[in-house]
C-alpha cells in the first residue's frame, strides 16, 4: 500500500490500533495508541516501508505496517531488549536490513478469520531474500501461537510469566534454524 494512501487513512489505522491492543492482554491505552500515530508519519519515509489494509464496507478493519530494520541496530523501543537476547554479531546478522513487521492489528471483532494471516503475508512476500522479523510481547499467548502457526520461530525465549518480548524469524528467514529452541 502506498504511503500516502496509509496516511489518508490514520484516523482509522489508530482506530484499529486502539481496538486491537487496548483489551488484555496489551492494556494499551490512548497514550500508546497517541505515541503510534505520532510514528507513523516518519515510518511511511523508512527505507522499504510497505504497509496492507484491510477493509470490511469501506472501513479500515486491519493493517500491518513493516520497514527495513536500520544499521546500526536501532536503539529504541523495545529493540534493545532484542538485542541483548540475541547478542551483538546475530543482532546484526539476522535483524540488520531485514524486513521488520512493525505493527499487525486486527479489530477484536473481525479476528479470526484470516485477515491477520493476509496481512502479515502481504507486507512479508517480498522480504530480502526472505529475511522478515517481528518482535511480540510474551504476554499475548495468542499472538505467541499464531506467529507459530504462520511458520514463524521464536528466536528468544523470555521467562514464560515474564513481561519481555520475543523476537520470532519469518517461515522463509535463513538463519531461522540457528534460533535457539526453548527449554
């Protein structure tokens, strides 16, 4: 999806947003869903943003957002926790200029039938050389389950009861049978 077609619909993308992360287990309110909208102006300029909407009767009911992760690994967020959990030389060998899915929301309404499974699809095809990545929070244990259902593989394990995240490599990922498994 073009940028400019994304950012005529941001209202509605946060919208989205908020629906999809403001129920447990994400609990994210309008400060977070404020802190989205205020970076996507900027994640549209990324170098290799691509972005997939879906739409139900004309209105936006999901999207994903992803980009081409800089290098120098960036320092933000939540990437430095993935990068301690990985270390330095696989932070930089497997997430460096690979395609980064930054955000998949679906209304809590329309999940469940297939619209998430499109849209990370959509935004991945096309990742260099199959190199796509995502960070979750291991608190959603079914976001957890449905990235392993994609055939995506969890690269770090945090504590299960923790409140880390967890890096997981793309199905076509070359170094997603280097992950370590968990315990």
């Amino acid at each position: 999806m073009d940028s400019a077609v994304v950012l005529r619909h941001a209202a509605r993308v946060r919208s989205v947003h908020t629906g999809a992360f403001g129920p447990p287990p994400w609990n994210e309110g309008a400060e977070q869903a404020a802190a989205f909208a205020a970076r996507l102006p900027a994640d549209v300029r990324r170098p290799g943003f691509t972005a997939a909407l879906a739409f139900d009767a004309g209105e936006v009911v999901g999207f994903a957002t992803a980009f081409t992760t800089g290098t120098p690994f960036p320092t933000g967020r939540c990437y430095p926790q993935a990068a301690t959990s990985l270390g330095p030389r696989r932070t930089a060998d497997w997430l460096c200029g690979a395609r980064e899915v930054d955000e998949l929301a679906v209304l809590p309404d329309h999940q469940g039938n297939g619209i998430a499974t499109e849209l990370l699809a959509t935004v991945t095809t096309d990742a260099p050389k199959g190199r796509a990545w995502l960070l979750t929070s291991v608190r959603s244990a079914p976001a957890l389950a449905f990235y392993r259902r994609q055939g995506w593989t969890q690269a770090t394990h945090p504590a299960p009861e923790g409140h880390g995240i967890a890096v997981f490599l793309g199905p076509r990922h070359p170094a997603r049978h280097l992950a370590a498994r968990p315990l």
